[in-house]
C-alpha cells in the first residue's frame, strides 16, 4: 500500500504522524510530493506506525513513481543547417 493511500484511507494528517514517530513533518511531505527516498531508519519507523501496512518496498515504489511523474520532457533537439 502506498503512504499517501494509508494516509487517505485511515484519515492520518502527515504532520501528526511525523510528530508521532519524532521526526520532521517535511520528511513526509519530501516523500509524498517530491519523491524523496526516506533513509532506512525513517522507512522501518513508517512500516511500524503503519503496522506493516506500508512497507519500506512500498516506499520505494511510491518515490519512483512520484520521481518519474516529475520528470519533465527534454525539448526535441533541433537541426542546424
């Protein structure tokens, strides 16, 4: 299950679930928005809270994808003449 679903599902803000587990509330935005990849530690905590639920895998796939939406497309190269 992806975090951003688990949060949905189980109407948990990101801010009061940083603050439960002791770290930043940014760390959890970075994640949902901007795809960064949460260190192991961060990703252990988060699969614990989520009662394996969301797994440190999960994570990963989350980020990739949220990455890869991101990406914006390189212009098409011109020919010079």
């Amino acid at each position: 299950m992806q975090l951003k679903e688990y949060l949905e599902r189980f109407c948990i803000i990101p801010t009061h679930m940083a603050k439960k587990l002791g770290f930043d509330p940014n760390k959890i935005f970075r994640i949902l928005r901007k795809g960064m990849l949460p260190s192991l530690a961060i990703a252990l905590k988060i699969e614990d809270f989520t009662e394996g639920r969301v797994t440190p895998r999960d994570l990963y796939n989350e980020c990739l994808y949220v990455k890869s939406r991101q990406r914006k497309p390189k212009p098409a190269p011109t020919e010079e003449k």
